[in-house]
C-alpha cells in the first residue's frame, strides 16, 4: 500500500487576484508537483452577500466540518444553523468553498479538486 503523498505549502503575501489584494497558500504534493488546493485570505473585509454576488447562487451550505463531497440536498440549507459556524458556501462545479463566520464575513475562499 503506497502512503499519502507529503504536501508543501507555498505562501504569497499581497498578491493581486481580481483587483483584491490577496494573501494565499498553495499545497503542492513534493513528489507529483501536482497542486492539491490554492486557499486565499482577503485582506479586505468581505461579506457573506457579497461572496454570493461574485461567486453566483449555485451553492449549497455544509458546517467546516462536512465533507465538500457529500451528495448535494435541496434540503441540506435548513438543517445548518448558528450553532453549526464556521460554514462553507460549497461550490461543486467550481471546485471551491466560501468559509463564513458567524457574523457573515468571509475567512478564506479555497479551490481544491472537483467533486465527480
């Protein structure tokens, strides 16, 4: 049985991505090169709202610590309550995750490998 591949993060500090000024950390696997999942840490505030004006509504709500691979609910939305923060705006098609506070501001915005 071959054992998971080691990953190294790569940092970027006040990197410009879509005209915000960025900070971001990059996975590679050491071995494959191959990117595993790029997160990026906004240094300016941004809402929940306007997450969803930039990113679009094809989104379902998970708690940070569901599996972004779960079959997607019409009713998943009803079960996440306040109790459940932080949680992630799931982005299936777009192989990315929104990470929301309690007070609706943004922690981290995250691309990883597809859900098939």
């Amino acid at each position: 049985m071959r054992t998971p591949e080691l990953l190294k993060e790569l940092v970027y500090r006040s990197i410009s991505i879509d005209a915000q000024t960025v900070n971001a950390g990059v996975l590679v696997g050491s071995e494959s090169r191959i990117v595993k999942s790029i997160s990026l840490f906004f240094r300016d505030e941004m809402t929940k709202d306007a997450a969803i004006r930039k990113y679009g509504s094809d989104y379902y709500v998970i708690t940070a610590q569901d599996s972004m691979c779960i079959e997607k609910l019409q009713e998943r939305n009803k079960f996440v309550n306040a109790l459940d923060y932080p949680i992630k705006l799931v982005y299936p098609q777009k192989g990315m995750n929104v990470q929301v506070r309690k007070d609706d501001t943004v922690m981290m915005v995250t691309y990883t490998d597809k859900c098939e």
